[in-house]
C-alpha cells in the first residue's frame, strides 16, 4: 500500500504542510458538511478526548470496554505508527486496505472537485483528509459510537468540526508551544475549545479547571476512585478501582504504573456514556475491556529475548512518566532515544544517563528529527553513542541489552520504524 499513488500524493501534502502551516478549520468543515448530507440517514453517538499526554490510551481503554460490550465503534486516533490504516479502527481492528483506499478515493475526488469550483481555498491537510476518511467509514460502516482523538490542540484542530455529545480533556502539559503558545493557560485554552458544540465537557484533572477559569461541573471526578493497587512484576500491576460506589479490580495487559490514571479517565467518560445510551454495562464488561486493551505506542514490550520495550514518550510529560517508572522499579534500562528537533524533551537528552544502564541517540529517518548536532548542543559535548539509522540502533540495542531491560523511546517515529523492523501484527 506504501506505492499507492493516492497515499504518496497524501504524503507529500503532509510534508509540505511542515513548512506551510495553516491552521483553519473552514475547510475541513465544509467537506464534512458534504459527508454528513451524503449518510443523512446515518447517525452515531460522538466521543472527543483531548490533551496533552494520555488522550490515546484513555480512547483506547474506553474503545475496547464498548467493544465487550457489543456496541460497534469507531475509533480514529493519530499518529500511526506504521501505516495509516491504524488511525481508523472498526471494533478495534484497522480497516481493510479497500476500505481506506474506498474513502480516500472519496474524499480526494470531492475536495479536487470543491477546489475547482473555487468552494475551497485550499485542499484539506494530510490529517484532515485522513479526520474525512474516518466519518466516509464510520457511516459506512453504520457504527454506534465513534471515539476520536484530537490531533493538535483542539481550537483549529479538525476533529472540533464535531458536533459532540462527550467532550474530555485528560490534562495539559508544555507540548507544540510553537503552535499553541508557551504556558500552560495559553495551551490549555486552545485545549478546552473543544468544549463548545458539545453536550457534556469533562476533565480528568481537577487542576486543568483552574488553569483554563473553566466553568463546568466536576463532580464526575467522584464517581471514580483509585482505591489500592498491587506490584505484580516491573511494570504490571493490579489495580483496585470504585466505580459508582462498586469495586472493581484490573489487571490490564497494559504495563505501566501510569496507565491507571487513563483507565480512569476511561471510567469517567463511560459514567456519562451510560446515561446518554440509557445502559449500565456489566462489570464482567468493563473489566474484559481494561484488562485486554493494548496500547502499542505506551511501555509495550516488542521482544522477550532480550526484553525490550517501546515509547512514544515524545514530551517532557511523558518523558518524565517513564523515568518515573523505571525509578519505580529499581531497573537500569539500556535506551536507545530519537526525538524531534522541535520538541522540548531535547532539554531531557542529558537525563537519560542519570537512570540508565547505557544510553544510545539516534536519527529517526525525518526532517524534523534530531541529528548529531542537535544532541551535541543539550549535552556540550561530542563523546556520546550516535546513530544515523534506526536500524544501527535497534542493531545496538539489541545486542547490549542482554538479560537485562531496553527501552526505545522519545519520538513516535522512532517507535514505527522499530516495528517495521521487529515481527509484532496486527497494529
């Protein structure tokens, strides 16, 4: 699919984009307007979840309790990691090679179409067409609820031209400060946007209402609670949760300390989803849906010999999540790191040697990405280990990691081109 000529076209859209910014939403907007009078007699329930750390594996949780419960969803999240298809699942699952081909060939037509007749100033962003193909699928596809992930921000983003019946936001933290400003009032009300056009807005940080002067309800905060959690081996634990004043215990194949607070947010959003459907869903439900949801881009394990784990912890937030989870566990990791040259975890580079057992950076095939000359300016000096591909790096690591732990992270990117290299299916 890699060759097809619709997709590389979409490609080279998406990298001119890098350097033509253009943040407007009117476009994007009139198109679904298209979309939404061709399936009229189709409708579905709408879930946004924005953020800066945690939206995809809050959507993901929430996704796979609906999906054990019967209910078909959609789910349209970003980035891939491997190929596009992973942004738009149906029940979990990518959609099929025809299925993105059918809706891209759809949406290429009708915004060449639209451009012509001078309707559109522009045609619509690699990520808008993509937000497009979704909603073609989705109605398609006649699914009951549709989770979608917010891509940037939220204000100008694509996914805001929803009319939503459940908004969320997770937390804000400093990420884009280029695109969306440099504290976290200004982030975090490009963020909170995604409130309007929507029947209920949720937070799952008590500290986002204060930073943004919101003016919402929170006592959602309530009706979930961490109660206690047990350590099961680094990395997996199980967690005790209440829920609407019933215990619940998880033991999600998820790993990570951290991803408690997601499946929080998942419980949050699902209290309000259970009264918009008119349901209660049955705990054998909910815990199936937890403790079966894998999350590929967060902490996950693409080899057992030698144990070796992914992240796409690409911001100093997530950065410091999965320093604090090695701490946690007594291990030194042996990491092997790749990042943007425009995000702020470069600050962090210098940190990796303070927890590791051996470090290595590498050049993730990108033209944001950090070269040798970047890495030499956070560390002030040139005498580190350096790698011009990710596959010299994930040569390296492999073969120092031995009977201990590895752990690739610091850019999506990084973490998509070691799975094209390693034997894991079904993304």
């Amino acid at each position: 699919m890699r060759n097809d000529f619709l997709l590389e076209k979409l490609y080279k859209r998406g990298k001119r984009e890098l350097r033509e910014a253009d943040f407007s939403i009117d476009v994007v907007s009139y198109l679904k307007k298209i979309i939404d009078n061709k399936f009229k007699a189709k409708d579905f329930r709408v879930i946004l979840i924005g953020g800066t750390n945690g939206k995809g594996s809050t959507a993901n949780f929430l996704n796979s309790i609906l999906v054990s419960s019967g209910i078909k969803t959609g789910l349209f999240t970003s980035p891939h990691l491997v190929s596009p298809l992973e942004r738009i699942k149906i029940n979990g699952k990518s959609i099929s090679e025809k299925s993105f081909k059918n809706g891209l060939l759809y949406v290429d037509e009708l915004s060449k179409r639209e451009f012509e007749r001078r309707n559109l100033r522009r045609v619509p962003t690699f990520f808008e067409t993509i937000f497009l193909v979704s909603l073609y699928v989705f109605s398609s596809e006649n699914c009951e609820v549709v989770i979608f992930e917010v891509g940037l921000g939220g204000r100008l983003d694509a996914t805001n031209t929803l009319k939503k019946d459940i908004s969320f936001i997770t937390q804000v933290s400093l990420d884009h400060e280029e695109y969306l400003g440099d504290d976290l009032k200004s982030i975090a009300s490009e963020k909170v946007a995604i409130f309007k056009n929507s029947d209920t807005s949720l937070v799952g940080d008590l500290n986002l209402i204060n930073i943004a002067n919101l003016k919402i309800k929170s006592e959602n905060l309530e009706c979930v609670k961490l109660i206690g959690y047990r350590f099961i081996k680094p990395f997996r634990y199980e967690f005790l949760f209440e829920y609407n004043g019933k215990k619940m215990k998880f033991t999600p194949v998820s790993e990570g300390f951290f991803q408690h607070k997601n499946i929080k947010n998942a419980l949050l959003i699902l209290n309000s989803l259970e009264k918009i459907l008119n349901r209660k869903f049955k705990e054998e439900e909910i815990v199936s849906g937890i403790n079966s949801c894998v999350v590929y881009g967060r902490l996950f394990k693409i080899s057992d010999k030698p144990k070796i784990y992914i992240d796409g912890a690409h911001n100093i937030s997530g950065f410091e999540t999965i320093k604090k989870e090695f701490l946690k566990s007594g291990i030194s990791p042996v990491i092997l790191f790749g990042a943007m040259r425009d995000k702020n975890i470069l600050c962090k580079v210098e940190d990796l040697y303070l927890f590791s057992k051996d470090v290595a950076l590498v050049k993730v095939e990108n033209e944001r990405c950090a070269a040798f000359e970047d890495y030499r300016k956070f560390l002030k000096r040139d005498d580190f280990r350096f790698f011009s591909s990710s596959i010299d790096g994930y040569k390296w690591i492999r073969e120092n990691t031995g009977d201990g732990l590895g752990i690739i992270c610091g850019s999506l990117y990084l973490c998509g081109e070691i799975l094209k290299m390693s034997d894991i299916r079904g993304i």
